[in-house]
C-alpha cells in the first residue's frame, strides 16, 4: 500500500503537534521531508531523526513506508 505525504506528515504531527512539516514524494514509496520543532533545540541531529522517525516506525516495519530522507532542526 503506497504512502501519500499527507498521511505521513499527520503521523509526524501526532508526536509533534507545533513543528513545521513539509513532505515530498510522488511515487508513494520514496519521499523527502523537513521537520522544524523547538523540542529539537540541544539535540543533534541524530536525535532529531530518530525522534521523527519513532513516529513511523510501524510504517517503516510493514514496509508501507519505504524511504524518507529526512532534514531536521530547532527554529532559527
């Protein structure tokens, strides 16, 4: 079953109700994304990731969600 980014941007949001959120992908199996939230300040950037990415975890398990390249960070 193919992924659309407004599904993986509402699951993202659940976890992060405040960030900005932009997600990208056409073909419902690769897709890129910026995630912007204050609760990212003082972590590095592999925290950050892996903080998003728990959120999809189920996703990424099942196979539904393939690759998500992924840029994060704290608002300037």
């Amino acid at each position: 079953m193919a992924m659309t980014p407004q599904e993986i941007e509402d699951l993202i949001r659940t976890a992060f109700p405040d960030a900005q959120i932009q997600i990208e992908g056409a073909d419902g199996v690769h897709f890129s994304g910026v995630v912007i939230d204050e609760s990212f300040r003082g972590m590095n950037r592999v925290q950050q990731q892996r903080a998003v990415m728990a959120t999809l975890k189920s996703k990424v398990d099942s196979g539904e969600l393939h690759a998500l390249g992924l840029t994060t960070k704290a608002p300037e």
